[in-house]
C-alpha cells in the first residue's frame, strides 16, 4: 500500500527513485523517526540541509541568466522570495507533498500536515534525495518544474502585505484593508490560523498558517492574485 503511496508521488514529479529508502527518509519528519527509532528509520533533517543547498545553487544559477539586468541586491532579494518558507509550502501543494509526509501520532494530531515550516522542510528534503539519487540534473529539472515557476506571483509572496498595501493605496486610495482571525485549530503549542483581509468592507482574500503573520501573508497574496487578475480582465 505504501509502495503504490511512493510510486504515485514519483509519477507526480516526473522522477523514480532508485533507492527507494532516500524517499522514505526525505518525507519521514523527526516525530516519525522518533517513534520507530528502533526500527532504524532516520529524519529527513540531513536531506534538508543538502537540498537547501541545491536550491541556492540551481536558484541562484536560473536567475542569473534569466535576469541579466538585475544587480546583486535585487537579485539575492528576488531568490529569498522564491526559496522562503511559505513559497515553498505553496509549491508543494502543487504536487500535494502533504499528503504523503510520515508523521508521529502527536504531529499528526495537531495538524502537522498542515504547517508551512514541515511541508517547507520536506520539500527541500525531497531534493536533496532526488540529488544523492540521481545526481545535480535531476535535482535541478525538478526544481525548475516546480520552484522557479510563475516567478512574477510567487516573488509577491515575500512580502504581499507590503504589496497589497501599495496596489490598493494607488489604485483604490479610499479603501481601507483589515486583516481578522476568522478561526483557530490546534493546541497553543501548535496552532493554525486562518485570516480574511477586507479591502473596502469585502473580503478579498483568505489564508492560513502556523502564525498570524504567514497567513496574513498567504490572505494578502490571494488578494494580491485576485486584484492582478481582474486588472487584466478590464
């Protein structure tokens, strides 16, 4: 069952996996090592160091030439807001990485699947094995299938409450925007929150996060979409 689970994820990437085991290690979170620990099983935290580092490398390489006329400042800017946490989080649901992390009963139950830092974690994890396993190549056509992508959205998401802030101050100068917690879930060690932000009394956007500010952050982004894409209707 959990062999046909793996092979279904490998389909949605594009990549098989010749040992198996770097899969099975790169979605297993340290709650669930934990709790098999004499089984052998390890965390993906080492696979996660190693794939942060294949992102800053084949990140930074794509930029470069694909923004010649970009400086350092802008350049280095521009990559933080493709590799942050919650940009990450965004592209795993792509593939719908979520769904396939190993987690510790008590993780689970407190809607681990659900927060930005361990789906982040898991996909950096996810290239650092497809790295040992096939190589920088590999590793690279899967980080530019589903990271460097879609660059001009995903860059608003580094700091969309900022942004919203100057697309609604210049275009719609009257309209105020309030940002409020419409809901909560979990314990207070490990909750979720989901926000709505109102532009001018009607809600423009929604989101969630393991903090007030990242789904404020996720809320202003679905705006910022929303906004951008009727701008182009008219």
């Amino acid at each position: 069952m959990f062999e046909q689970k793996m092979n279904g994820l490998e389909k949605k990437i594009n990549y098989s996996f010749r040992d198996s085991r770097l899969l099975f290690q790169a979605l297993s979170h340290s709650s669930f090592a934990n709790e098999h620990r004499a089984e052998g099983y390890q965390d993906n935290e080492r696979l996660e160091f190693l794939g942060d580092a294949v992102l800053e490398v084949v990140s930074s390489d794509f930029l470069y030439h694909a923004y010649p006329e970009l400086q350092e400042g802008k350049l280095t800017k521009l990559r933080a807001s493709l590799v942050c946490e919650p940009t990450l989080a965004l592209c795993a649901k792509g593939f719908d990485l979520s769904s396939y992390l190993l987690l510790g009963k008590g993780e689970e139950h407190t809607g681990g699947r659900l927060r930005n830092s361990i789906i982040s974690d898991a996909l950096e994890a996810l290239i650092g094995a497809i790295y040992l396993d096939g190589g920088l190549e590999p590793a690279r056509a899967f980080i530019e299938q589903f990271i460097l992508t879609d660059i001009e959205h995903k860059k608003l998401f580094y700091d969309s409450k900022t942004v919203l802030q100057e697309l609604v101050q210049r275009d719609r100068p009257h309209d105020s925007i309030h940002y409020m917690i419409v809901g909560e879930d979990g314990p207070d060690h490990a909750k979720t929150f989901r926000v709505e932000v109102e532009i001018g009394g009607t809600v423009a956007g929604t989101g969630s996060g393991s903090t007030k500010k990242a789904a404020e952050q996720e809320a202003a982004y679905q705006a910022l979409h929303a906004l951008i894409s009727d701008g182009k209707r008219e």
